[in-house]
C-alpha cells in the first residue's frame, strides 16, 4: 500500500518559516521524482518544487530564493524549507511522487501565513 504523509504545516507570521516533511512507504523512493504542488482557495493547484530521481531541481519563479526541496533517501522522506514566507503562500500543500504511469498523492497541509 503506497502512502505519503505529509507534516509540518500550520501557522506562521509573514516573514517566517516551516519545513514541510512528506514521508513516503510503499515505494522505491529513490526512483520516483518527487513534487510540491500548492492550491490555494479559487485557485488551480500549482507546482512549487520538484526533484527528479538523479537529485535534479526545480521552482516556480514566486519562491526562487525562499524555498528548497530536498529529500532523504534513506528515510524515503522529501522536505520543502519554506522561508520569508508571505501571505501570498497560504495554501493546501501536496506532496507528489511520480515515476513512468504511476503516480501518488499525499493528503494535503494546510499553510497558512498571517499576522
């Protein structure tokens, strides 16, 4: 049974931080590329972060220089450090694991950044 669980999110004030953790079972981790993705309220679901299986990354232009994605093979766990973050970050974020046809979402945490 695949499952990824996501953690970390929460509550911060404009100009703070938290790491999103997205462990993972039921996958051979190091083959799948990994993602981010956020929705927030009347929005599509974008892509925030992604790391491919040979460690390659990359970001959407609004969190260039404020997040980073990285990932734990041995623990089969993907992390996205989110710093200075803004209002504008509010949103579910989802954590996505895809390798070939198959591919699998984690639940959601909510984000929410406010004073």
């Amino acid at each position: 049974q695949v499952q990824l669980v996501e953690s970390g999110g929460g509550l911060v004030q404009p100009g703070g931080s938290l790491r999103l953790s997205c462990a993972t079972s039921g996958i051979t981790f190091r083959l799948y590329a990994m993602g981010w993705y956020r929705q927030a309220p009347g929005e599509q679901r974008e892509l925030v972060a992604a790391i491919t299986s040979g460690g390659s990354t990359n970001y959407a232009d609004s969190v260039k220089g404020r997040f980073t994605i990285s990932r734990d093979i041995p623990k089969n766990t993907v992390y996205l450090q989110m710093n200075s973050l803004k209002p504008d970050d509010t949103a579910v974020y989802s954590c996505n694991a895809h390798w070939s046809s198959l591919e699998y979402w984690g639940q959601g945490a909510q984000v929410t950044v406010s004073s």
